[in-house]
C-alpha cells in the first residue's frame, strides 16, 4: 500500500544585456537578471502501524489542552508543496579614464537577490502522521520570509607602468543590507561594509644565462560577511507537551489525556552577519616556461554561526487517577477534582548563536613546468601547508545527564570551552601528464595526499566557572561545590585522550586517465581512480595503528564534445 512520488519541475528565464558607450564617462553597461521559479510536489501514502496506544497533542497554542488517543494502525497521507521562486538583478557600469600615466578601469554596480518558497509546505493529518516520532505541527513554507539582499558595489582598477616594471592597485568597497526583515531583528537596521584591496608589483626583469627571471609580488586584503540562512532566521516553533494525566479506559468513550503544552520559539533576534577577515601575500616566478608561485594567507572568522543550548524551567501538574472506580464511572475523569503534584523539567533549547571562531592561515604553493623534450611529458604539482583553529567564542552551557528521584538535574554548567581543535598540515597533488602526438593522446598520472596531519584537539576545561539553577540564579563554581552532592556532577569527565593529538603520517593515491581525440571536438577519456593507495600507519597514546581503509579502484569512462 505505500506509494511515492515525487515530481520537479523548472522554469528558469536569464538575461544577460551588454551595451557599450563610444561617448560619455560610462563606456559599459551590463545588467544581468535571472529568474527561477520551482514546481515540486511529493505525495507519499505509508501504512503506519503503533505496537500499542500512543497519545499526542495538537495544540498551537501554550497552555493545558486535552489530548487524543489516535489509531493504532492507519494509512497516512502526506504531501509536500513547494513552490520556490529566486531572482537576482545585477547591473553594472564600466568606466575607463586616466589622470596623468595613471590609468582607471571604474567598476560600479548595484546587486539584488530574492528566494521565497510560496508553497504550503507539509500537508497531513496531524493524528496520522507518516512517521510515529513527528511530534511537530505542519508549517507552510509561504509562513517564511523572504531572503532579499541589497547591495551597491564600488571599485577602481589602478595601473601605472613604468619603463622596467608596473604597479597594480585595486580599492573597492560593497555595501550590503537585508531586506524585508521585522523590527525585532537586530539586521534590520544593520548595513555592512566589505572593503577590499589588492596591490601588485610587477618588478623589473632579472637576466640569467641569457633567459629573463619574471616576478610578481601581490597583497590583498578583504572582508566578506555571510548572512544567516532562512533556517537560521525563522526555524520552526517547538512544542513541548508534558502529560498531566494519561487515563485510558477499556470504553474508549471514557479515555482521557490532558497535556501542559510549551511552544518555544528559538529564534535568536539578536543573530547577526559573520565576518571573514583574509589576508594574503603572493609570489609568483617565471623562468624559461617553469613557472612558480607561493601565497601566504590568513583568514579569521570570530562570529561565525554555532548552535548552542539554552536552558529554562517547564512547569506542570502531574494527577493522579489511581483512586477512580473504574467500574462505575460513567464520564470521562475531570482533573478538577483529582489531586497533583507539582513537577518540572529543567530542558534546553537549541538556538543559533555567532559563538564559534575559526582561524585558517597556511601557505599554498605551486609549480608547472613546460614540456620536456623528448619524452613531451609537464610536471604540475601544488599543495599547501595549513593551521585550522576551531573554537567556540562565547561559553557553553551544558547539563549533566544525571536526574534526581527522576526528575531533571537542577543545575546548568557554564565552561569556557567546548570540543575546539588545532589541525596542522602538508597536502600535495602530484600530475605528470605526457602527450603522444602520433596517437593524439593524452596520459596523466595524479598523485595526491597529505605528508604529515596533526589533529590536535584544544584542551577541554572540565570545572564550569560559574552555573546557575532552574530559577535562573546564576552562582561562582568554588571548589567547595566539587564535593557537593549534587554539582559535583557540574564537572565534566575529561579522559586523557580526550586532550591527546592524533599524528598521522604519509599517504598517497594515483589516479590514471587517459585522453584521445577522436573525431574534430569529441574526446573520448578512460579513467581509473585510486589505482594505489597507500597510507603509513601511525601512532596514538603509545599504539600503532593500521589505517585500512575501502580503497578498490573504479573505472569510468567520458565523452566530451565541444561546439
């Protein structure tokens, strides 16, 4: 009786327009729009069948409400509907003018790009749903925002020359802004700024051996903010249903469920743009058709996006049906008249935060050499040596597992750090490539892998330095509370290897492909990946360990045809 079907469907319109000016400051205009519209529908039908009675609740709205005892078995009938439009408009003016030697290449513009799903998103009955864990209730996808970005842009491409070298120098600056967003979003009223700078040196010709040295020297600079996702801005509501009373009778008439239901919204309002710094100095070499280059860079993000946990106290009652006489009754039991007792749960709540920092610098190289004679064969090899720091940037508030006379741990930990890491490393690719002129055949060879990965984790803090209750009352962790009954448990267990770094060395893989022309613009490409692999073991908390893993080779073949 289950049945699938999914359907897709795209219309997509693009428009790319150029006109060029004889006269005037402007010599450029491009405007450049495309508009995307979807059509996607999923329809499922699933015969779901429970072990036993289950209940649930429907409410949307925060308060005690009678629940329902569904079917036991049943067919359910979901369908997904989305229809998701994006667009994007970009229109750009070029302006080219010098003063003095110094020539201008003027670049400005302004950018636009919406995405809104006008779909009814998922459509079921709520006491029949496709999967026995859905405890959610169904939102439609048009109830979201839409994404709208807005941004001018401005730059200018300097370029002096003189007799022996030249200077390069680009500045520009993007302006950006979200649009549409409710007043209660701190990016409503946000607009970021994205400078960007590159200057390059092409320095005067070095002779040697008759042949000149060719040199270029780069640095950059620039900032670029990543905006939060529609998820991340308006995630759907949570519902926490707490069960107050669970009476089930033999007469379904007489069965009756009562919930305490918390809707939590887990938006965070205050959720922001995150920044990426990058800096990066460039090298690149030429000599005799080898040519060479080497980049230094360093890029720091300290408000990237992290989902933490929150934690508040849920209150509700717990009665007791147990002193009903169950073979006299006549209506369903009234909580009214039933005595309680007074619980809570101490939970958390998964919200996004700009609470993680990552920290990337390293240097890439590379080098490609001209056909060797003879053997018509060019080395191509690249790599880079990296440092990847991640960590959080704001505290972790974290609970222990451990419950009292069943119910929740009283007290949440606030700890300075979470599981961060340091990796340190040497990647390589490796591609020697010979053409076969009589066969009109290209074979390259590829080998690539890594030299030495140190994974090293940040050690862990394992005492908070300060916690606080259900009551939100925060408190300084002492080392009298290490003894306590009950926040002793505030301090996390932190193994040995918890704060140990893994070392491993060499590996490497080859890579075969072969490439012939066969007729005019068709190629034909025989490949086969991971011919070889190998990797060395290493060494963990004085062991050696063996890495086995999967690595059979495959085959595949291609045809391209250009025209």
């Amino acid at each position: 009786i289950d049945t699938y079907q999914n359907k897709k469907q795209n219309i997509s319109i693009a428009n790319n327009f150029d006109y060029k000016i004889s006269s005037g400051f402007f010599n450029r205009l491009q405007l450049n729009t495309s508009v995307r519209k979807g059509y996607e529908d999923l329809d499922q039908t699933k015969l779901v069948q429970f072990s036993g009675p289950r209940v649930v609740s429907i409410a949307t709205e925060q308060g005690v409400n009678d629940g329902y005892f569904p079917e036991i078995h049943y067919v359910s009938y979901l369908k997904t509907e989305g229809r998701p439009l994006d667009m994007s408009y970009k229109f750009i003016a070029d302006a080219l003018f010098f003063t003095g030697n110094v020539s201008h290449n003027l670049e400005t513009g302004i950018d636009f790009r919406y995405s809104k799903n006008n779909g009814r998103g998922q459509i079921y009955d709520i006491l029949k749903p496709p999967s026995p864990e859905m405890d959610t209730r169904p939102r439609t996808f048009n109830d979201v925002p839409a994404h709208q970005n807005a941004a001018f842009f401005i730059g200018d491409k300097m370029q002096y020359d003189f007799k022996t070298h030249g200077f390069m120098f680009y500045a520009g600056v993007r302006f950006s802004k979200m649009l549409g967003m409710p007043e209660q979003y701190a990016l409503k009223n946000k607009v970021y700024i994205e400078p960007r700078a590159n200057l390059q040196w092409n320095a005067p010709d070095v002779n040697i051996a008759g042949n000149d040295l060719k040199t270029d020297v780069t640095l950059g600079y620039g900032s670029l903010y990543k905006q939060p996702t529609l998820q991340m801005l308006y995630p759907n509501l949570r519902y926490l249903d707490f069960q107050q009373l669970n009476f089930y009778h033999n007469n379904p008439n007489l069965r009756y469920v009562n919930f305490m239901t918390y809707v939590i919204n887990p938006v965070n309002y205050e959720l922001i743009a995150a920044k990426n710094v990058k800096k990066e100095l460039r090298i690149d070499l030429s000599y005799k058709k080898h040519n060479f280059f080497i980049t230094y860079f360093n890029e720091d993000m300290k408000s990237g996006f992290r989902v933490e946990e929150r934690f508040n106290t849920y209150l509700y009652n717990r009665y007791d049906a147990t002193g009903m006489d169950l073979e006299n009754m006549t209506e369903k039991p009234d909580i009214k008249n039933l005595p309680y007792e007074e619980r809570y749960s101490f939970l958390g709540n998964a919200i996004q935060q700009n609470g993680s920092r990552t920290l990337k610098k390293g240097i890439e190289f590379g080098y490609s050499s001209p056909r060797f004679n003879g053997i018509n064969t060019r080395i191509t090899l690249n790599g880079a040596w990296f440092k990847t720091l991640y960590e959080n940037s704001t505290p972790l508030h974290d609970k222990p597992n451990q419950s009292i006379g069943g119910i929740s741990f009283p007290y949440v930990g606030i700890y300075k750090n979470d599981l961060g890491y340091v990796n340190t490393g040497l990647r390589y690719n490796c591609i020697i490539d010979t053409y076969l002129k009589d066969l009109d055949m290209n074979i390259s060879l590829s080998l690539q892998g890594t030299l030495f990965l140190n994974e090293e984790r940040t050690k862990i803090i394992a005492e908070p330095y300060a916690y606080y209750d259900k009551d939100g009352n925060i408190f300084e962790f002492t080392d009298s509370d290490r003894t306590d009954t009950y926040k002793q448990w505030l301090v996390r267990n932190v193994t040995n290897t918890d704060n140990m770094a893994r070392l491993y060395d060499f590996d490497v893989t080859a890579n075969l492909k072969a490439t012939k022309n066969i007729y005019g613009n068709l190629k034909a490409s025989l490949f086969v990946n991971r011919l070889f692999s190998y990797y060395a073991p290493y060494t963990f908390n004085g062991r050696t360990i063996e890495r086995n893993f999967f690595n059979e080779p495959y085959f595949g073949m291609e045809l391209t045809f250009n025209f």
